[in-house]
C-alpha cells in the first residue's frame, strides 16, 4: 500500500488520514499550525443540505448519513445535533428567494419544506422576531462541534497507525519524473508516492510551483460567539441573502456570522491581527442577527474572530487527483460549506489516493471546468 503524505490538519485533512490509515496506507499528516487552527475552527459549524448545488447534494446527503454515527464511529462527542435549518425571509422579495429554493430543492427529493408564515416559523423557533415572514425548514439538516470533530478523527487516526504532526509547514511538494516523491518540511524531506493537498486558502502556495493552480479569492467573514445561555435555538439559521447565519452550540453559546466580507489579498502572510472584526463591522452583524433573535442583542459577547473562505468562481470545491502530477490528490476550495462535507470529503480523498473508483461522482469537482470560464456561482450560501 502507498505511503500518503497529507498537507493540512483541517477537517479534509484529518477525515482523510483516518480513512486512509484504517484502509491500512502509511499516513503521514503535517500541519504548519495546530489543528483545527483555520477554516475548520473558524467555521460556524452547520451541517447542511439545504441550500446546495445540485453537484453537492449527493456529498451532503451523504455527509449527514456519516454524521449520524460519527461520534460513535471515532470513540468521541462530536456534539453532533439534527435539529434542522431554518433560512428565513425578512422580505417580500426573500420570501420569493426562499419559495423558489424549496420548490427546487424538493425537486431535487430533499425533506424540505416552506413555512408560510412568522407563525409557522416560530413553531419550530419561538424565539424569533415576529418581522420573520416566512422560511424554508430543512428538518435533517444540523450542526456540529469542528474543533472536536477535527480532533476525534485526528485522535482516531493516530489509532489506526497515522503520524499526525501539528507545527510542521511543507514548504515543497517534491516532483521528479512527472509523479510526486514526496515533501520538503522545514525538518527535512520525507518521502510519499502520494499527497494530499488539503491545506485551504493556502493550496496555491503549494501547486503554483508545480504549474498549477485552483482559482479562489479569499474573503473574510466575521464571527461572534456568545456567554451560554439557557436553551434558546435549536435549528441553525441562515437567511435568504446570507448576510448572516448561527446556531446555538451544545454549550449553549450563540455563534454567529456575518456576510462574506472583504477579500484578503495576502493569504500566504496573513496575521491574526488582520482577521479581528472591526468595531463597524460587528456592530453590523449584531445589528442583523438581533432583528431575527433578539435575544442575541442582550447576550455577552466572548469573543469574536475572523475566518478566511476558499471561495471557488463557482463556489464548488475542487477533489480530483492532478493529471499533470502522478501521485498528487487535491482536496480545496471548499468556499464556505465544507465544514459538513468533511467526513465524506475524507472517504473521497481516500478512495483516490488509492486508486479506487470515487463511490459519489466527482466530475463537478475537476479543476478542467475553470477552463476558459468565467463562471460566477452561488457566493452567497456559506454556512
Ligand atoms: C466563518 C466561517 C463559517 C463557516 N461555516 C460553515 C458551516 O456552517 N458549514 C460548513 O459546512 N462549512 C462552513 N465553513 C467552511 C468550512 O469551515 C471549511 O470549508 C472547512 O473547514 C475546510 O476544511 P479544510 O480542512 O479543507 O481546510 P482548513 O480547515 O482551512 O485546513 C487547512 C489546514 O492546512 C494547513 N496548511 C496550509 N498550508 C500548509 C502547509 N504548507 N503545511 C502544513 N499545513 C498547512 C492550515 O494551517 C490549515 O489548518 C465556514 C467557514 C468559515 C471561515
């Protein structure tokens, strides 16, 4: 069986190691940080299929079959909870937005249904605001606990015989000969016939000296979590415009975040100073999310962060193994809602790092669709 070298202690990252390593490969995975340490410990945390591109929706249907049993599965509390996903309409022309996306997506044989009326929304949240006009109800949809996730599957990982190794940035992927040797880490070489990519907003910095490249912008989205409060919300939110979306965690903390933000021009540089919201914008996301929870403007807040997003021109990832590299598998791009795909993007990456025919079709997810397009897809659904 190869040896697998993975780049990146995110979700992708750790789900592949482990079905990598229980599939019986030699795994190694670096991590330049600590895991969980972008993306998946920036993330809102949703676990959904509601709002998603019709290329995605076998990923998180899938995703949300895995989720059920994942806990179980890794030997760890994931705080896993299906308590559905409301998006709401705070317009006239939202409730439109949201008619349309149930007609689509019960075409598309999702368990979605449209709330009508504040009444009928407020039955499955009460504590929302009487503005709310109508809603989309996804009862499957959910969320979960990222950084436990991340460290259950890298803590199952390391059980099944995976080296996981937090604080060591690759610096190269090594190539000679057409096919991948292995990586340059500041603490020497080490040799793989396979490697993972799955290092987020900085998959670039590796492929562009191979020739190649995924295209993304990297905008920044704000996030603000709450003290605990007593039980208050349990579906996830978004709304039609997806300028902003939460949940209340199992802690019972309320974690919230705006709209797609500002784009990071710098991503292979950026410092954690650069990522705090400002005064405005926070001011702004608290202004959005009390007109939809009031409660939220009189809870404390605790603490508050910026998030990068791998945002794709189509908003879809890239998961494909190269045909320019032998040996190169790639898993980036997520733009936003790869929080909940994790679990299968793992199997994914599994299946072809070793060769074996993906079980979920990936053709959506090859980076030849960027040729000569310029595409611009769904932005607007993260979380
Ligand atoms: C604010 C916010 C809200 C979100 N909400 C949701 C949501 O509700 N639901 C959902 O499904 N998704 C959501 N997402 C998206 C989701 O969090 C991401 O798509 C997902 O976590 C991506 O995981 P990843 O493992 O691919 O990338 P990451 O978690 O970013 O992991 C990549 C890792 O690679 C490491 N790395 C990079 N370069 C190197 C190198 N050279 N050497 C070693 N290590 C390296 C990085 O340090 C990083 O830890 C949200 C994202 C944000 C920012």
């Amino acid at each position: 069986m190869a040896d697998v070298i993975i780049v990146g202690g995110g979700i992708s990252g750790t789900a592949a190691a482990y079905e990598l390593a229980r599939a019986g490969a030699k795994v190694t995975l670096f991590e330049k940080g600590r895991l969980a340490g972008m993306a998946s410990g920036w993330t809102l945390g949703g676990v959904r299929q509601s709002g998603r591109h019709p290329a995605e929706l076998p990923l998180a249907r899938a995703a949300v079959a895995t989720w059920a049993t994942l806990g179980e599965e890794l030997g760890a509390d994931v705080e896993y909870r299906r308590n559905g996903n409301l998006r709401l309409a705070r317009t006239p022309d939202e409730v439109e937005v949201i008619r349309a996306l149930v007609r689509d997506q019960k075409a598309a044989a999702l368990d979605i249904e449209f709330l009508p009326d504040n009444r009928a929304v407020r039955g499955v949240a009460p504590a929302l605001s009487e503005r709310i006009l109508a809603a989309s109800f996804c009862a499957s949809d959910g969320h979960a606990n990222p950084e436990a996730a991340v460290h259950a599957f890298a803590a199952a990982a390391r059980r099944c015989g995976a080296d996981i190794r937090a604080g060591v940035r690759v610096e190269r992927v090594a190539v000679a000969g057409g096919r991948v040797r292995g990586v340059d880490t500041a603490e020497g070489t080490v040799a793989a016939d396979i490697v993972v990519i799955a290092a987020g907003v900085h998959a670039n910095e590796l492929l562009s000296p191979l020739g190649l490249k995924v295209p993304m912008t990297v905008p920044l989205v704000d996030v603000i979590q709450t003290e605990p409060l007593p039980p208050l919300l349990a579906p996830v939110l978004g709304v039609a415009n997806a300028d902003c979306a939460g949940r209340q965690e199992a802690s019972g903390r309320l974690r919230f975040t705006g709209g797609l933000g500002q784009l990071h021009r710098d991503v292979a540089a950026w410092q954690p100073a650069e990522l705090q919201p400002t005064a405005g914008a926070l001011s702004e996301v608290i202004g959005l999310v009390s007109s939809i929870l009031p409660a939220f403007g009189a809870a404390r807040v605790t603490r508050v962060w910026g998030g990068l997003i791998d945002l794709t021109p189509d908003a879809l990832p890239v998961i494909e193994r190269a045909s320019e590299v032998e040996g190169l598998v790639l898993a980036c791009g997520f733009s936003g809602h790869g929080f909940c795909l994790g679990p299968v993007t793992g199997k994914l990456i599994a299946d072809l790092a070793l060769g074996c025919p993906p079980r979920l079709p990936l053709d959506a997810f090859r980076r030849a669709r960027f040729a000569g397009t310029h595409a611009r897809g769904d932005l607007a659904l993260h979380g």
